[in-house]
C-alpha cells in the first residue's frame, strides 16, 4: 500500500494499491504491474495511465488500502473489475 507516491518502494511488476491517484503517481505505473484504487471514474488519472500502458487496474475498491497487506498476493483483473486476495 502507498499513500505518498514519492516514498514508495514499489519494484517492477510490484501492484500499487493506493487511496487514489493524480499526475504525480504516474512514475510508479510506469514499473507497476497493476493498480488498485480506493477511489476514482472511468476517466480518472491513474486508470488512463494504466490503459495507456497496459497494466490492469481497478478501482473504487472500498478500503483496499486496509485489506491488501504489503507483500500480500494479489490478483487483479481490469476486464472484470476485479481483485482477488491470496495468502
């Protein structure tokens, strides 16, 4: 989970699962593997971003930032809307 996009130790491929995301976030997709967001529309920053560079993404996810634990296996499918949590 990242709440600040400047101090985020995400690695390549590496899901960011963030409240929301603006321009300044866009770095991180550029390696991220998948985006998980706690808010935001079709036309939002960050799921533009991830359709551009086509990596799945997901939004509106009420409190992903509290269920996702760092580390935690995830699987996220943009065409569904989905986000499935592993162990």
């Amino acid at each position: 989970m990242v709440r600040d996009p400047s101090d985020a130790p995400l690695g390549p491929g590496d899901i960011l699962v963030a409240p929301t995301t603006d321009p300044g976030w866009t770095p991180l997709l550029l390696t991220a593997g998948g985006l998980v967001a706690e808010t935001g529309a079709v036309t939002a920053h960050g799921l533009t971003v991830a359709r551009e560079y086509g990596i799945p993404a997901v939004i509106c996810v009420p409190a992903a930032t509290t269920h996702i634990r760092e580390g935690q296996l995830i699987t996220v499918d943009g065409a569904a809307g989905t986000v499935t949590l592993g162990s």
